[in-house]
C-alpha cells in the first residue's frame, strides 16, 4: 500500500504542478476568461469525444465487453446511492446554497481530473471504464444535477443530452468497436494525438479557474469543509465498501473508486451561475475541494488498490 501511494501521490503532484502553469498564466493575465472558456469548449467539445474513441480503438473480446457493462452498472449503482443520501444533507442550508452543496457532493471532476489521474495511475486498461463514467456523469449532470441545483422546474431534454459531444463521441466509439472497424492509420494517429491533449489541457483550465478565487473567503467557510469531506472521502469510502462483495476485476474497481475520489466538478459553478444560484459558494466548492484532493485522492487510490 505503501508503494501505491507514492506512486498515485507522484501522479497527482504531477498533476497539480501542471495546474501551476494555468495558475501562473492566469495571474499574470496572460490567460483571460475567455480564453479559459475556449479551452474548456475545445476540450468538452472535441478532445474528449477524440479520447473516447480513441480509447475504443483496441480488440473486442468478450472479456472486455463483460468488463464495459459491469463498469456501467457499478457506476449507474453507485451514483443512484449517491442521489438518494444527497437528500439527507444540508437541510439547514439556505435554498440558494443546499442544491449546491448536494451537487458538490454527488458530482466529481472526472473529466478534468479523473480521466488523467486513472491514465497516469492505472494505465490505457483501466480508459474503458473511465469513458464510460463520462457518459453517465453527462447523462446525470445534465438532467438530476441541474433539477438538483434550479429546483424541479429546471429540466433540461431529452435532445440536448443526447446531442452533448460525449454523448456522441461514445455512440460513435461503441459502433465502432462494436462493428470491429478500426480507423485508418492517419485517421487513427490524428484522432489518439488530440486525445492525448486531455491531460495538459485539463490541467491548465483547472488552474487558470482557480486563480480567480478569493481563498481568504474559501477558508473561512465551513460549509465548504463538510462538503469537500463528504465528497473526497465519504464518498470513495463508501463507494469502495459498496462494491466490495461484487465480482469486479481490480482494474475496473479500483478505477470507479478512484472516480469517485474526484475533486467537485467544475460544473457545479457554471451551472450555479446559470440558474442564478449561489456561485461564490460554488466556485469556492470546487476551489477548496481540489486543493485538498492533493491529500486524499493519493490515500483513497492506494486504498482501491490495496482492497482490490
């Protein structure tokens, strides 16, 4: 366990050092938002349909196959229980801020984060299942997540979910691998190099949103401390402990876990924003939560691992 978690604490260090770069260039104002929100457009709307394919682009065996379906089930499973203990916290907190701390809870960084920290940490094996946590997270976010924030009145349709870029980046990859049609070389090559830039990319945004926060603020609030323990640790403990008695593989177990140690989504601000809600509470959600992850999601992955 020991050597696991200097080798997952390396990678989010790593990481976290490529983070600076965004901080960096964010406080110098050589990054701007707008240039913040063209990068996160460029990575939503095109690298990351790129890396699903691409990680689609390997030999169907019904090994493999069997691994893909039990990845969806555990992760449909595990966010379900998720949604449901989500109603029990909070209580106490104003309307504006309660939706946004159980989506906080509930709703982890994987495509920022998660995706980088499984291919640094469990290798191009583990990617299936990852692809597959982005699809769900899409299809959830964007129906439970932001009733879950605007209140019931805010619903978005059907259409629009199943027109989000990962959504069609993963219909696209799963007829492939299903027809067992492999790219051409060149098609292939240019398709694995923008899905390549996911990491660094990921990285950058994620530390040019952070330097717009004012952290005297985000450590002062409790609420955020409650939230961000509740998601980095509650949240992977329980998960793991969940899984535990299925007949999972190791890879594909330790790769949910690990998910679900994920820092809050970035998606909790934009959407707080969107639907007027309490965006300061937010921002400073997914600011503090990402920075203590630093500290957890090492122990957490080498806790998978070690289980698995």
């Amino acid at each position: 366990m020991i050597h696991s978690l200097v080798v997952v604490g390396g990678s989010v260090l790593t990481l976290f050092l490529i983070m600076s770069v965004g901080f960096i260039l964010a406080k110098k104002q050589l990054m701007g938002e707008k240039t913040l929100s063209q990068l996160s457009t460029l990575l939503l709307s095109v690298v990351a349909p790129a890396l699903v394919i691409d990680c689609f682009q390997v030999e169907r065996t019904a090994d493999a196959v069997r691994e893909l379906l039990i990845a969806a089930a555990a992760l449909a499973g595990t966010y379900a229980l998720y949604i449901i203990l989500a109603r029990f916290l909070f209580r106490r907190a104003p309307e504006q801020a309660r939706g946004v701390l159980r989506f906080a809870v509930i709703y982890g960084n994987t495509g920022f984060m998660g995706v980088p920290l499984i291919q640094a940490t469990l290798g191009s094996e583990a990617m299936l299942a990852t692809v597959v946590s982005l699809v769900v997270f899409n299809v959830l976010v964007w129906t439970q997540g932001i009733s879950l924030i605007g209140g019931k009145g805010h619903r978005v349709g059907l259409k629009k979910v199943l027109l989000n870029p990962a959504v069609i980046g993963f219909v696209i990859a799963l007829v492939l691998y299903a027809t067992g049609f492999a790219l051409p070389g060149p098609v292939a090559s240019a398709v694995h190099y923008v899905g390549n830039l996911n990491t660094p990319l990921a990285m950058i945004v994620i530390g040019g949103q952070m330097a717009g926060a004012d952290f005297r603020k985000v450590i002062r609030d409790r609420r955020l401390y409650a939230a961000s323990a509740l998601k980095l640790i509650g949240v992977p403990v329980l998960t793991a402990l969940v899984l535990l008695p299925f007949s999972i593989s190791p890879l594909t177990y330790s790769a949910v876990v690990i998910l679900s140690a994920c820092p809050t989504a970035g998606a909790t601000g934009l959407f707080s924003q969107m639907l007027g809600k309490d965006t300061e509470l937010a921002a400073g959600q997914v600011t503090l939560s990402t920075l203590l992850c630093i500290v957890t999601l090492p122990i957490m992955a080498a806790l998978a691992q070690a289980l698995a």
